[in-house]
C-alpha cells in the first residue's frame, strides 16, 4: 500500500437503533473545522454499512458514537469486518455512554481510543492528529 496523501479523512458513524445524534455531528464539526475530510453517516447504521463507507472513502479512521449500551457488540463487530475486509489500517476510536469497566476490554480488542462523556473536542482532534496519519 502507498503512502497516503492530503487530509486526514475520519468517518463518523452512528451505529445501532440510537437515534442521539448531537455528539457525533460536534465531534464532526471539530474535526472538520481542524482540516480533517470528515463523512458523517448519519443515524440507525449497521456495522457493515460503515465498513462499507470507510473502505470505500479510503477513510484513516473510524469514530463511532454509541449511546445505545450496545458498545461491546457494535465496536466488535466493526473491528471484525475490517479485519475480514483486509482493513485493519482503518483506526477505530468512539465516544458514548461506555462504563470504565468495559473500556480495557474494548481496547484489547482493538479500539484504538474511547472518550467519555466530558472528553473536550480540543481532547479528541489532538487525539486524531497524534494517532492517525500525518497529513502530506
């Protein structure tokens, strides 16, 4: 694979029957407005939707939402499909309503960053910057 090129590109996601959306389109909005292409897929998405959305926008990384309490099966499943789909270069990173308890595990897994309620969207863009690709 080459060495990619141009800004940082993040799809953010809304997985599951969560209809809250406010969260995801701040966090979108910050990235974006820090230089980062940002695609925001909208509410009610399937973990195979939005593999399907990164592999196919050449995204750098995942940032998923999750207010649902179904975290642990929705962040698996994502992780899954991109290891399937030969895209393990895609970082996954997500917010929400996950308790303490469950983050190691989900890291373990694979996540690469979670971020609680609280976390500033200054917190989060620097954490993109710092651990997703530089930009050319």
């Amino acid at each position: 694979m080459g060495v990619a090129t141009g800004p940082i590109r993040v799809v953010v996601a809304k997985p599951g029957l969560d209809g809250h959306d406010r969260g995801a389109k701040v966090i979108a909005r910050a990235l974006r407005d820090a230089g980062m292409e940002v695609i925001y897929t909208g509410l009610h998405q399937t973990p195979e939707q939005i593999v399907d959305t990164a592999i196919q926008e050449d995204a750098d990384a995942i940032g998923l939402s999750i207010l649902s309490g179904a975290h642990n099966t929705l962040f698996a499943r994502v992780l899954e499909l991109l290891k399937e789909r030969d895209a393990e270069d895609i970082k996954v990173f997500g917010g929400g309503i996950i308790p303490e308890a469950d983050i190691p595990p989900l890291k373990e897994k694979g996540v690469a960053e979670i971020f609680t309620p609280g976390a500033t969207t200054a917190s989060i863009v620097d954490w993109v910057h710092a651990n997703v690709r530089q930009p050319a």
